[in-house]
C-alpha cells in the first residue's frame, strides 16, 4: 500500500502574482470591450465644417432711365364745359374710299347713276356715329359731314329748272341730314362765289330737333325771285382763310376770278375738320387755273393802253349806253314775267355774275358800241404750284394731325344745254380723285328729281 501523499501548500506570494495578474486581464480586456463596443456601435456623431465666409457685395447704385413719353401732336387747346352728351363729337373718321379712276356724266333722261357708289370702309373711327351718305346717287360712310350747296343765281336760273329745281336741292339735303344716325356730326354751309354762310358755328349731332332748325334755315334761300342768292343776306359773310396764310397761292385764292373762287371754297371746307365733303354747285372746273393780280411792268403796259385816245372815245360812249341797256332789260323781263304769271310759272332769274353784261347777253339783246378790248388784268399761275399747295394743305390739316383726309364729292348742276367739254370734265375728274372723291354731272329740272337718293337712305 502506497504510502498517501503528502500535499504541498502554494507559496502565498506567487497566488497574489496569480491573483493581480488574473484581476489586471480582467479589467483590461473589459476596457477593451467597451472601447470596441464604443468604436463599432456608437458611432461619432457626425461633424459639420462650417462653411466659408460669404463675402456680401453692394450691389450696383440704381440705373434711373426715364422714358420720355411721346409728345402728342399740337392740337388747339380747347375749353372744357359742360355739354348734352348727343353734343359731344366723336372721334376723327376716315372715309377709306376706293381708287377713283372713274367718274361719269348723266346724260339727259338716261336717269339712273351707273358706278357712282363711294361706299368704303373707315379706318381710325369707333363707328359710334357713322352714317351712310348717298346726296344725288355719290354715296359714302361718315361721321363727319358738311354740304356746301351753291346758292347763287346761276343755280336758278331758266335752263336749270328755275326756283322749283333749287326747291328740289334743298329737299335733298334736308333729308338727308334727317336720315343721318344720332352720333353722326354735320353741317351745311350755303356759298355765293366767295360769301358763305353755316347753319351752325361748328359740327351738330344729327337729330329729330335739329333736323327742323335745318328746313326753318334753308326754306326761305332762293325761295322767290327777289330775294336771290346770298345778295341781300346779312349773315353771309366772305371767311378768312387760315391754314398756309404765308404762301403765295394762298394770297392770291380771294381774287374773284372763278378757278380762285373754286380753290378758295375747296379750302374753307377743308378747314371745317370734316371727313367727308358734299358740294352741290353750278360751277365747278376742278383745279382750272388760277389767276393773279398785276405787278408793275403789267400793270404799266395796261395804263397806257387805256390812256390812247381811241380806246377813251370808245369807253365813253360804251358807259353812255348803260341807262339804256338796263331800260331794255327791265323792259324784257317784265314783259317775260307777266307771261309765266299767267302760266302760273315762276318769275324768271338772270345770272348777274357781270351785271348789265351777264343780263344783256342772257336775253339776247345788243350793245350799240361795244366795250374797247384792253390787256389782261390778271396773269395765270402754273397748275404744279396749285397742286402742291393743296398737298400741303393736306398735310398741314390732317396728315400732320393724325387725322384722315377727308373725301370730296362734286355734283355739278348744269342747264340741258349749257356747255361742258372734254377739258371741263377732264379737269373736273382730276379734282376729285386727288381728294378720293367722285362727280356727277345733272342737267335740268327733270334729271335733278329723278337723281334724288336720301330720302332712301336708311341709318
């Protein structure tokens, strides 16, 4: 049997090296763990680099641009008042007419009025007052309108119909105005070479009430045969034209020779601010030549022409004659006159545009000594200069302005067989198309009333 071993004790001082050796691994991997653990699952929160400095730059001082608005074009300064609201004029109108290349002649009895139609369409207008127009078969659309009628004596007289052919002019035109639509603006304006008087100061609205004032006007004109034309009329006044007063053309317009007549007429009309112009005449040759006075080289070579002895012998005994020419005509008109009485015709009515000559030729009577010839007393300008001052009229009335020019239409009022040539008509036929308008030519009593187109005419 074995002897049981003996058991040996451990040296106290190597446990505590054990025990320090064991407790220090112990702690050290527990710090270990936790700082893999703090590595692995809590992560660093996350760290943001603040951004750069931003360097804030003034910015540019402010750019002031200023904007001129553009300046209106000149106008007449007018008054502010108060007025009816049927009172107030509507804008500018323009009557964009076709080309005119074509003009016409009726005929004696042909009646109707072939290609006579102006109707176009306008440009520039809100349409509140628009109107058709149709005087004696010319038509066209407007807002603005004036009739000049021709009142003087050779618009009465036998060949042309007399007073009942006036009578039928008047109509027309009063019913016109009385077929106008209420906003339309109008006038009329009564002519006797260059003495003129308006139914009202300036443009009226169309209207039931002015309408009336307008046959209460007119009525009495030509309305018998002794009291004629404008003559004796107080209100008939010779205008002052206005526009282009420095030219040379205008100077001369008042000089009463009938193309200066003419011209002087187209102009006053011009000067209405019209866009459409009606003119009912017996006399009219478009642009025709213009005529000036003398300047003294002329005027020098007439003094001495009627300074020679002959030519005084002769003026003499001419001028003695004239209580005897004017005994002869009174004579034969009463004579005349007492025969359409008991006809229950009118009296008859003598042109007078050169007085006791004008009379003594319509009746067909005779000087004894007639008047001596002498050299002219006015000299003719170039028809280019005339045409340009009227282009500038134009501008200087509407185009500059901004306004439309307006339309002008001549119906020309003729006897049966009252003369009218080629260059008449072609002359006539220029006029109109410079200003976008048309003619007509009526002869006599019978065309005139059967020309008629107002009283048709619906707005």
């Amino acid at each position: 049997m074995l002897p049981p071993t003996k058991k040996k004790k451990m040296n106290p001082l190597l446990m505590k090296v054990i025990v320090i050796s064991v407790g220090m691994h112990v702690i050290a991997g527990f710090i270990a763990g936790i700082i893999t653990v703090a590595n692995i699952v809590i992560q660093e929160d996350t760290q943001f680099e603040e951004p750069p400095v931003v360097e804030i730059e003034e910015p540019p001082p402010p750019v002031k641009v200023q904007i001129k608005p553009q300046q209106p074009k000149q106008q007449q300064a007018q008054r502010l008042s108060m007025r009816p609201v049927a009172n107030i004029p509507v804008a500018q109108v323009d009557v964009n007419l076709p080309d005119m290349d074509q003009s016409f002649t009726v005929s004696a009895g042909l009646g109707g009025i072939g290609g006579g139609q102006l109707l176009g369409g306008t440009r520039g207008s809100i349409g509140m007052g628009l109107s058709d127009v149709s005087v004696f078969g010319l038509k066209t659309r407007a807002e603005r309108i004036l009739f000049v009628i021709d009142a003087n004596r050779q618009m009465v007289t036998d060949k042309k119909g007399g007073l009942n052919s006036y009578k039928v002019i008047k109509d027309e035109i009063t019913d016109m105005v009385g077929n106008l639509s209420a906003g339309t603006l109008f006038n009329v304006m009564l002519q006797d070479r260059s003495r003129t008087m308006l139914f009202k100061p300036q443009l009226s609205s169309a209207g039931a009430e002015v309408h009336q004032q307008l046959i209460q006007w007119i009525t009495p004109i030509n309305a018998d045969a002794i009291n004629v034309g404008l003559e004796k009329n107080p209100a008939a006044k010779k205008p002052k034209l206005t526009a282009l007063a420095d030219e040379e053309v205008h100077k001369v317009l008042p000089h009463g020779h009938r193309g200066n007549e003419t011209a002087f007429m187209t102009q006053y009309a011009l000067e209405q601010n019209v866009d459409a112009i009606f003119f009912i005449t017996g006399y009219h040759r478009g642009f025709e030549k213009l005529r000036r006075g003398m300047n003294e080289r002329e005027r020098a070579t007439f003094d001495r022409a009627v300074a020679k002895p002959d030519y005084i012998k002769q003026m003499a005994e001419h001028k003695a004659e004239f209580p005897q020419m004017q005994a002869r005509v009174k004579a034969e008109m009463a004579k005349i006159n007492a025969e359409r009485k008991a006809k229950g015709q009118p009296a008859r009515v003598l042109s007078q545009r050169h007085g006791i000559y004008s009379d003594a030729g319509e009746l067909g009577l005779k000087w004894k000594t007639n008047r001596p010839h002498h050299p002219p007393t006015s000299f003719e300008i170039k028809d280019h200069l005339v045409s340009k001052y009227f282009r500038n009229l134009l501008d200087e009335l509407y185009e500059n302005n901004d306004k439309p020019v307006p339309s002008v239409n001549v119906i020309l009022f003729l006897a049966g067989d009252e003369t009218f040539d080629k260059n008449a008509k072609i002359l006539l036929d220029k006029y109109v198309r410079f200003f976008r308008g048309k003619n007509r030519v009526i002869r006599g009593e019978d065309e005139i009333k059967s020309a008629r187109s107002s009283k048709n005419t619906k707005n």
